[in-house]
C-alpha cells in the first residue's frame, strides 16, 4: 500500500478541519460563559432590569457564536470540497 499525494492531501484537510472546529468552540464557549455568567450577576443586582440584560446577553451570545459557525463553515470546506 503506498501513500499518494491525494491520500496525504486528504489527510491534510480532514486534520485541518478537526484543528479549525477545535480551535473554532473555544472562543464562543468562553465568551457566551462570560457574558451569561456577568448577565446572572447583573440580574441578582437589579432584578427590576431583567427582560433588558436578557435581550442584551442573548444579542451578545449570537455575536460570539458566529465566530464558531464560521469554523464550521471552514471545517465543512475543507471535509467536502479538499
């Protein structure tokens, strides 16, 4: 059995694209954790402005998961079109 350039290629993509959704889920799982966790402390300070710190957070989160669905994107690039 021998290794060609296109099996080493493949390799490449696929090591490529588990490297990318790695990397890609640290930073929003990070973030989303920091910001659910500063709106829950925000809450138990005033409760009175918790409909505005929600709306707030949860824009605040779909902001941080676009970084993590761009690196599925990539990562699904690099599985089905390398």
């Amino acid at each position: 059995m021998e290794i060609t350039g296109a099996d080493l290629i493949r390799a490449a993509a696929l090591l490529g694209a588990g490297l990318s959704m790695g990397f890609g889920a640290i930073g929003p799982g990070v973030g989303e954790g920091i910001v659910g966790g500063s709106a829950c402390e925000a809450i138990g300070r005033n409760p009175r402005e918790a409909g505005l710190l929600t709306r707030t957070m949860l824009v605040g989160q779909a902001v941080s998961e676009s970084t993590g669905i761009y690196s599925l994107v990539v990562a699904l690039l690099l599985i089905f079109v390398v």
